[in-house]
C-alpha cells in the first residue's frame, strides 16, 4: 500500500474494504483449514509479502489459530472469508475492526 492507495480506502467500511482487498489480490484457491482442522498451507503467499486475513474477525478473534478457529463455524474458514494483505492493509483491517467492531462480535474471547 503506498500513500495514494491508502487515501482511496481510508474511508471504506471493513466489508468494503474486504471486498477491495480481494478483487486487488484474488481469493484464495482453498480454505484456510480442511474439514479435519488441519491448516492448508499451499495458500500462503508470504513470499509475495502477502498475509492472510480471516473476514470474520470482526466476530471472533484468531481465526487463523486452531483452539480459537474450533469454537466458532467452520464456514468462516471458507476461501471466500479469506483476504490477502500486506502488513499495512492488515493493520488497517484491524483498525477497522477497533473501530466498528461487528455488533455480533465474540466478546467472551476477548478477555
């Protein structure tokens, strides 16, 4: 993200900018975990300086996290509830998700 990207989405909602997100780096191909909770590691793209991002974090925290992952639907595991991201758009999800935070959002995983 450079200075003139961030000016064009710093007003977005976190579902909008989701959405950006995806149509600027595609959806994943696969879950983030098979059905048996394992990870699926031909997603990443951590050579490209991409990071995966779990949409329904403004629900649940650590979604990427096997204990945490388990205690909430599997759905949310689903290659379309998945965001690539650098670090600065990943900060700026999460910034999103302070500021807004979804009005369903898990707050018995908070503490």
């Amino acid at each position: 993200m450079n200075l003139n990207e961030y000016k064009k989405v710093k007003d977005m909602s976190y579902l909008s900018y989701c959405k950006y997100l995806q149509d600027k780096y595609g959806i994943p191909k696969h879950n983030f975990f098979t059905p048996n909770w394992n990870p699926v590691p031909s997603i990443k793209r951590t050579s490209e300086g991409l990071y995966i991002h779990h949409i329904m974090e403004d629900h649940a925290i650590m979604l990427g996290n096997k204990k945490f992952a388990m205690d909430n639907p599997y759905e949310w595991q689903s290659a379309q509830n998945l965001v690539y991201c650098d670090m600065l758009e990943h900060l700026l999800l999460h910034i999103l998700i302070c500021e807004t935070p979804h009005k369903d959002q898990r707050r018995d995983q908070l503490v």
